[in-house]
C-alpha cells in the first residue's frame, strides 16, 4: 500500500524528502524544509515531492522549548527516504542519538541523498559518513567542527557544499539556498525559479559565495547594487564588461567590486556569468534546441564556451541537460 505523506497518498515515482526532527531541532531550517520541499504548488503541474517528518519519539521539544512537535511519522520513515534531511540543533556538543546516527548510515548505504542544513553538518559527521567529503556548517562553530571532525574536509567560508550525494549548508537562510539548489538539480532552473518566487527569495545565490558580508550592509539608497543588476539582467545578450556596469553605476570598477563583495559576497564577473548561465538554462528547458542560438542570447558567445560553462557549474552537457529538463522530458 502507498504510504502517506504531506499530499496525501504519495505518487508513483515521486522523490520522497524526509526530515528527522530530535530535540533542540531548529524550527527555522525545518520551515524551510517545509517551505521548499513540503507544499503543493499549484502553479507547478507536477508533484515536485513526496515529504514526510519523522522523530524517534513521540513528542519532541523543540529548540529553547519554544514548542512540542507531535504526529509525525516515526524513525522507520527515514528508511524509505530517497533524500533524508539530518537534524539540525545548536547544543553541537550534545551526542547525536543512537538510532538517529543508525538511520543517517542506514540511508547513506543504501545510496539516499543526505542533507545538512546548519549545525547539521555536525550530525552527519558524527555519523561518519563525512569522513574524507567536504562540507560546511555556520561560520561560528568552524573551529570546533575541525576540532572534533579532522578528517572532514570543512569549506567554512560558503554558503553550501554540493558533494554530490550528501550536501551541508551554513546557517539559518543558507538553508533556502540549499534547498532551492536541490530543486535546480532535480528539476532544472526554470521550475526552481518558480519556487523561488513563491518564496520572494533569490532564485540563486551561488554555493561559494560567502557566508556573511565583510562590512554592514550600506545604508546609502545610491550604494544599492540593485539598479545596475536589474539594468544588467535586461541585457544579459549584450556584451557586458565590469567597466560598462561600473559606468553604470557611475562608480570606478574598483568601488563596484568591493560593492559586490560586501553585497552579494561576489565578484561582478562571476554575478554576470552566473546570470547568463541560469538564462541559457531557461532556454533550454524551454524548448530551444540550437546550442549557438541558447549561447547567443544569453551572452555566452559560443557552443562551445555555453558547454565548457554548463559542464563546470551543473556537471552535464548542454545536450544532457535538455534530456533531462527539456519539453520532452516532462
């Protein structure tokens, strides 16, 4: 019989997410767990997922006890998981529970996807399934993380690390971010872009950016980067060059570049070229089939360098792609 889940009955062949929620759980990472993964967008034709939450018992207390979660599914739920979302808790050095640790080995054995939003980074290497593999976790707990988990590989400077089949984000909105990269994956960019907006949040914020600006944001409305970068996403087949939007914002390219830092913890260049990719990706998933056209209007020049680009930030062919989120593969 098909088990339940946040839609009701699940789907055939619909990916199930499941969350493991334990005590001191953080409600914010779980919401956004929900947010991305958990409600029904009738704006999408498709079921996306199939998400359930699960706890080892009963009634879990939340984080400072704000409140007590009842009625999820129990532990057994993390078994038919084919992503399964770890806890997340700031008490980092309170031991993870037994049968948590099991279920997170159990799933990682048998090929599940593992997610790590926050301090969960701390589960999953307590479970050692992060021994050798990178990840990241919130900035503030880097030092210790390194201390107990030597082996892991710790990036903790991004905002999340994709090493392919277990992926950590860093703290609090790095979790949006993860989860939104999870549905480009799965899904491709147009229909991540959908849920985005639902969520008036940034469609895509790449993994390596930073996890916290270098200076407070300004306060100044002339300092906004958003002028140029709307101006900039209206003409993304022109050719573009840092000084072009630096004459934009009428500041020298040197003020644009510790803009974009401070801003958006990036560089203008690798801004533009991110834009230009996630637009080539639009055109592919819908429908346009010439590589050199997708390139041409999306400011990527040529096949050539729209497949050198695409290889490097998603890992697959322009060719590949289209297979797998092109008109004919919905």
């Amino acid at each position: 019989m098909p088990k339940e889940s946040s839609h009701g009955v699940r789907a055939a062949g619909v990916h199930r997410v499941v969350v493991i929620v334990d005590e001191n759980s953080n409600p914010f990472e779980l919401g956004c767990a929900t947010e991305v993964f958990g409600l029904h967008r009738p704006e999408i034709s498709r079921a996306l997922y199939d998400f359930r939450l699960c706890s080892p018992q009963p009634r879990t207390l939340m984080r400072d006890g704000f409140f007590t979660l009842t009625g999820v599914a129990g532990l057994e739920a993390a078994d038919a998981a084919d992503t399964l979302i770890v806890p997340n808790r700031p008490d980092i050095e309170v031991p993870r529970r037994p049968a948590v640790l099991d279920a997170v080995r159990r799933a990682h054995a048998r090929g599940a996807r593992l997610v790590g939003f926050c301090s969960g980074a701390f589960t999953l290497a307590e479970a050692g399934v992060l021994d050798g593999r990178r990840a990241t976790a919130h900035w503030q707990w880097a030092d210790s993380f390194r201390t107990r988990f030597p082996s892991v590989r710790l990036e903790a400077d991004v905002l999340f690390v994709d090493d392919g089949d277990i992926l950590t984000s860093a703290g609090s909105a790095a979790a949006l971010d993860l989860g939104l990269h999870v549905v480009r994956r799965d899904y491709g960019a147009e229909v991540a872009n959908a849920v985005s907006r639902r969520l008036v949040f940034a469609a895509h914020r790449d993994g390596g950016q930073r996890q916290f600006v270098e200076r407070p944001m300004p306060d100044l409305a002339d300092e906004s980067l958003a002028p140029v970068l709307a101006w900039a996403q209206e003409r993304l087949d022109s050719p573009l060059t840092v000084s072009g939007l630096a004459a934009r914002a009428a500041v020298s390219p040197a003020t644009l570049h510790r803009r974009f830092q401070a801003q958006l913890g990036t560089t203008p260049l690798a801004w533009l070229t991110g834009e230009r990719l996630a637009l080539a990706c639009r055109l592919i998933e819908r429908g346009e089939s010439r590589f050199e056209v997708v390139a041409r209007r999306s400011g990527l020049g040529t096949a050539a360098n729209l497949r050198t680009l695409m290889r490097r930030e998603t890992g697959i062919t322009p060719s590949a792609y289209r297979r797998r989120f092109g008109p004919e593969a919905n």
